[in-house]
C-alpha cells in the first residue's frame, strides 16, 4: 500500500525552519489520518499502512530527524506530568464522587486544558476507535518505528524536559501509591502491613533516592567526573511487593468481603502501580524495553482519553469485585439446590411441597388484601409485607420456592466454567451433567411447589365458602383471574418476565448481604451488643448471631423480593404503565381458586388454556432469572465460554438417548467419561 508522507514531511521542515513561537499540531493530525484504517478491526489495513509510514521514514532523506524533532517540540509546548500521572489512573476522589462528576459532565461537558498534553492527544486521536488498530499493531512495528525516530543525538534539550516532566510524574505516583497503602481501609484489609514495614512506604523511600540519583547525574558539568548510572532494580522489587499486597487482599475477599471504596481503591492502586513500572522503564531501561513501554503508554493513554469520562467505564472497573463477591455467595447457596441423588430429590420435593403450603396461604391473604378498599401505596405495602414476611417465612422453615433456584444455580456454573480443568470433551461434559443436574432438581422443585399449593388453595377456598357463606371470588373476579392467565390474549407471559428479573436482582441482593455480613462483622458486633446481651443472655446472643450472620442474604433477598413483587402493580398504576408480576407458585394457586368460584362448569378449553398459562409464566421465570445471574456471573469472574454449542448438543443428546435422567435421579450419580466424543452421552 503505498501512501505519500513526503508534503507531510516538508511542511513539518518549513515549520521548523522559520523558528516558529508554536508548532502547528494539524500536521501531526494529518499524519494520523493517513495512517488510520478505515476499519480499525482489519489486521491487515492496519499492519500495511503502519509499514507504510515506517517504509516512508527509510526511503525519504531526512524525514526521520524531521519527524523526531518536530514530534518532540511539539510535545515540548505542553504540560506533560498530568498525562502521565492522571490519564487513565482513577482519581482519590473515590467512587461516588466519580459518579456523580462523571454523570454531571454528560448534562454540563467539561472544558479541556489547551495548555495540557492531554488536549493534542485528544486532537490527534480525535475517534474511540483509535484504541483498538494502535492496540493491534504489533510490537516489531512499534519498535522499529522508535528506534527509527530515535536515531540521532540532537533535540537533547526537548529531550531532557520530556524525562524531568516524567520524574515529576514518577514523583507524584509514588507519592499516591504510599496514600492509599495507608488508607485505614485497606490496612484494615491487610492488617499484615501494620506488623512490619509497610512497602507502600519503603518505594517512596527507594523511588526517592533513584529520583536524587538520577537528577545528580544529569546535572553534574564535569566531564571526568565517574557516576554510576542510577538503579531502579530496588524500587521496582518495592513496587511487586506493594502489587502483591494488592493481589493477597483480592484473594481474600472471599472470606473478609469488600466494600465499593475497597474496590475503587483496589483498582486505583493496581493502576498506578502499572503507570510507575511503565515510567521507570521509559527512563532507566534499554531500547527494547523502552519502545514497548511507550507504545504501552500510548494506548493506555489513547483508551483513558474515552473512558476517564465514560460512566460506564466507571462502573465496569469498580463493580467487577463486588460482583464477583455477590455471584461467589449465591454460587455457594447454589450448591445446595442442585442433587444428584435420590435422597437429595426427594428433599429437595419435601421442602418445595412445604413452600407451596405457605404460597397457597399468601395468595389467599393477597386476594382477601385485594377487596379492601386503601390508597395505593397503602394497597402496596399490604401486598409486599404479605410476599415478604411469607418469604421469609418459607427460608426459615427450610422450604424452598422453585424459582428462587435459578438465579443461585446459574452462579453455581459459572462458577463450574472457571475452575474447570482437563481436556475440553471432559470440561463440557461435566457441565451438561451439572445442567442435567439442574434440571431434574428444578422439575421436581417446580413439581413440589405446584403440587402441594394447588390442593391447599383448593381446600382453603372450600373451607372459606364453607365457613363464610360466600365465595372467596366473584364469578366476575374468578373469570379475570383466569383470563389473567391466558398466554396469548394477557400480558402473563411480559408480566412472568418482569418477576424473573426481580428474581435475578434478589438473587444479587442476597449475595450482596452476605458480603455485607462478612465484611462489616456483623456476628461479631452483635455478639459484643450490650443490649441484646442484657435482653437474650450472651448463650442465645451467640446462636442468635451466628443465624443472621449465615442468612442475613437470604432474609434481605426474600423480604426485598417480596417487596419488588407487591408493589410492581402500584407502580404501574403510578406511571400508567401495565406493570405486574406472574409468578408460577401464585399462578397455579390463582388458577385453582379461579376454577372453584367460577359459575358453572367451567369450559374445557379455558382449563387448558389457563393451564398453559402457569407452565409458560413458570418457564418465563425461569429462563429470565437464570439467564441473566449467568451473564453476571461469568462477566465477574472474566470468563469466556465458547463452547455452548457442542454444550447445549450433548445435553440435547442425552435427553433423547436418556431422557428420565432429567426428570428422574438415575441409580448411579452421572460421572464424566473422557473418554467419550462428544456426539455420544458423556456419562457412565
């Protein structure tokens, strides 16, 4: 491909040449245009017109030292330490002061800096595209390019301000990096850093010195004078024990939980950490090393550019810890609603059937709250305190509602994806009998619910109209109710959607408290409450403790659920938007209570039909609360899984070859055999 640099060239000579006060940046502009793919994906265009530039360098007289020395004065015009200390590094304003900066700046833009580097970096990589073909040029290209360009020993003054405007960078990195090490956070984090001496503040004292050595050698005049050339080894040696400290907290949020400000800081400190090792090497390391430090930097640089702004950068960098903490605690509650045998199936039914006594009572008490007449956000509260406390309820009896399940078990294998080890036949297979597994407890969780609450509501509404000398419902009432539940002439099945992602967010509440309960110990603070002590004695405090320590997510996640499902229709009647709930327990209970107080023998059709409606509005919740705990949960823990497709094909497989496995818990619990390709069964 060819391209002609050489007006390009010519017109940077001419501007230097006639000494002019300021450069003018478009040339530099012009010279990224003609270099920028028209698809910043396409390897090849990017790869051709970069080689392009780096042919034009070789064959064109004196374009190299014209190039050097128009881009290092150009540089030269503008305050630089900002752009290598603050660009892409998070700032100690913390997180929700972020937010909130970050969200005013969409409704009132900030002004640029035209004195700051940062403002031609802006003007020459002007696209977000730009990121991704500087990214993929490859380092041979890069280094070829710099030492091109760094041919040559003049420019020595715009050079040497280029390294001291970096020191000051290295300063100030440094200095922030011994800030957040004494954060009271993150000491309380790592308490290890109070027992001997800190490295956040052994850098500072290394760093410090290389900075005192390298200005003594570069502003020493006497020729003959011998000074050694200054050494970072021990500085850098600080900086991989400070990276450490970072990567032990990390591991051990698992057990110790972690906050939003935890999180920011963590992300702060393993970004400044990257920028310090990045400068020093620019300054102190051979060519080879340098060149790839500065191409590092520019596409660091080029990203933060977009993203330092970006709201949604913000939340991706900072939510991943907390997600994954959230995901990893419903992940390990998951582990209980998966069996794999036939003791496990049957538990698992007997406290399903427990749970659809409870769902029977409650949607009766909604229906007797429905005939009251209240203002609706007092209709509202009565309906969530019903869901809620009878939510409760069912988790402390040890009941299960069936579409609690999925968004546990959905973070149970993702959890499964990123530990999975041994060849990929062997790594598929034991997640389609993790999946089988799944889906034979969730029939029968399913079947537990809808089993037992169907014959409860039944016998309640019998015994009411026995006992009151009425219906529970009006024919009319009984006719809508059943109507409510028709798949192709209701909003059931939008409404079964809406309740799967309260599902998915009561699913993260959950893991959230139990976060929270690890990280602000709270067994441990109510354990030391005098109150309670003086009240229950510190024998029952312990026990009574220990209890809301273990479920302090369930609790909140079952009573926050039931007030996401009691108020959705209120708030649809604020808004004058059809917003309801369907949820698959209630629906099947409705249906029952519908049929007995309809007038007359009810038709065929409507039963079935009304029927369908349960099973779909079941199946609704499902596939929405599980689907989206399985995004999460995969994005938190970085995982890539690309093999749904020969995933989804054994399971497939199975069901045809051995379908009672799903519905039914084999003899002998599925084992994975390796051994097995993949168009076969994968289990003995």
């Amino acid at each position: 491909m060819h391209i002609n640099f050489n007006d390009l060239f010519l017109k940077m000579q001419e501007q230097l040449e006639s000494h002019q006060a300021a450069l003018d940046d478009s040339l530099l502009i012009e010279l990224v245009n003609r270099i920028r793919p028209s698809d910043s994906t396409n390897t090849e265009e990017i790869n051709c017109k970069f080689r392009a530039l780096i042919q034009a360098l070789l064959i064109t007289p004196d374009a190299v030292s014209t190039l050097q020395s128009f881009i290092l004065k150009l540089i030269s015009q503008y305050k630089q330490t900002s752009l290598y200390a603050d660009t892409g590094i998070l700032s100690l304003d913390g997180f929700w002061n972020q937010l909130a900066q970050r969200i005013g700046a969409h409704f009132l833009p900030l002004i640029n800096d035209e004195s700051q580097l940062q403002d031609l970096v802006r003007c020459v990589f002007y696209q977000r595209s730009d990121k991704y073909w500087l990214d993929s040029i490859s380092n041979e290209d890069w280094q070829k390019l710099f030492a091109l360009l760094n041919q040559g020993h003049g420019n020595q003054a715009e050079k040497l301000k280029i390294n001291n405007e970096l020191i000051k960078a290295i300063t100030v990195l440094s200095y922030r990096i011994s800030g957040i090490g004494l954060y009271p956070e993150f000491i309380n984090a790592q308490p290890e850093l109070t027992e001997y001496e800190s490295p956040f503040l052994v850098q500072n004292r290394e760093i410090v010195e290389f900075i005192q050595h390298y200005k003594k050698l570069h502003q020493n005049t006497d020729p003959l004078a011998v000074i050694a050339p200054p050494d970072a080894s021990q500085a850098l040696v600080m900086i991989e024990q400070c990276r450490d400290v970072a990567s032990k907290i990390r591991r051990a949020i698992k057990r110790t939980g972690v906050s939003i400000s935890l999180t920011y800081l963590l992300s702060l400190l393993e970004q400044c950490l990257d920028r310090i090792e990045l400068l020093i090497n620019l300054i102190v390391e051979e060519n080879e090393v340098c060149y790839e430090s500065i191409s590092a930097l520019l596409v660091d640089i080029t990203s933060a550019i977009y993203s330092e702004r970006s709201v949604r950068s913000l939340l991706a960098n900072n939510s991943e810890l907390i997600a994954l903490q959230v995901t990893e605690n419903a992940s390990k509650t998951g582990e209980h609603y998966v069996s794999t045998d036939k003791k496990g199936f049957w538990s698992m039914y007997k406290a399903a059937a427990g749970a659809g006594v409870i769902i029977a009572t409650m949607a009766t008490f909604k229906i007797l709250a429905a005939r009251l007449v209240m203002a609706p956000l007092m209709q509202a509260f009565i309906f969530s305190m019903n869901y809620s406390l009878g939510f409760m309820l069912i988790h402390v009896l040890h009941f299960t509602v069936a579409t609690k399940q999925p968004a546990m078990t959905a973070a149970a294998l993702a959890a499964t994806v990123q530990h999975q080890k041994g060849s990929k036949t062997a790594q598929i297979a034991e997640l389609a009998a993790l999946i089988i597994n799944i889906i034979r407890t969730q029939f029968i969780a399913i079947l537990g619910n809808i089993s037992i609450a169907i014959p409860t509501a039944a016998v309640i509404t019998l015994l009411w109209q026995y006992g009151m000398d009425e219906p529970l419902l009006s024919h009319a009432k009984a006719t809508t109710t059943l109507h409510s539940l028709n798949p192709f002439t209701s909003l059931a099945i939008p409404h079964a959607a809406i309740a799967g992602v309260c599902l998915f967010f009561s699913g993260l509440i959950a893991g959230y408290f139990d976060n929270m309960a690890v990280y602000r110990k709270v067994g441990p603070r109510l354990q030391a409450h005098a109150r309670l002590k003086r009240l229950l004695g510190q024998e029952h405090l312990n026990h009574f403790a220990a209890y809301i320590e273990r479920n302090l997510g369930a609790l909140a996640g079952n009573f926050l659920f039931g007030i996401m499902l009691g108020s959705m229709g209120t708030i649809g009647f604020i808004f004058g938007l059809p917003l309801d709930i369907r949820h698959i327990a209630f629906a099947s209970a409705n249906f029952i209570q519908g049929l007995i107080n309809i007038n007359g023998t009810p038709e065929v059709g409507l039963i079935f039909v009304s029927f369908l409606g349960v099973l779909l509005i079941g199946l609704t919740n499902l596939f929405v609360s599980f689907s989206l705990t399985i995004i999460v949960a995969l994005r938190a823990r970085r995982v890539r899984f690309e093999q749904w497709k020969p995933l989804a094909k054994l399971v497939l497989t199975h069901f045809l070859t051995r379908p009672s496995d799903f519905f039914w818990p084999p003899k002998i619990p599925l084992e994975v055999d390796e051994s097995l390709p993949s168009q076969k069964s994968a289990y003995k």
